[in-house]
C-alpha cells in the first residue's frame, strides 16, 4: 500500500471540498 500516494488522494479531496465549500458561501453572499 502507497502511502504517500494515499495522502496526496486525501489531501487533493479536502481541497476540493474546500473549494466547493467557499465556492458555495461567495455565491451565496453574492446572492443576498
């Protein structure tokens, strides 16, 4: 099992949520 590899999965997967998650608040203050 790759180790590192795995990481960078988890780590790559948080930034998008992340980023999904800002994403998702600036369009909503935008909105009101």
């Amino acid at each position: 099992m790759n180790w590192n590899g795995l990481k960078a999965k988890v780590k790559s997967l948080t930034v998008q949520i992340v980023r999904n998650y800002k994403q998702r608040k600036l369009r909503r203050y935008f909105m009101s």
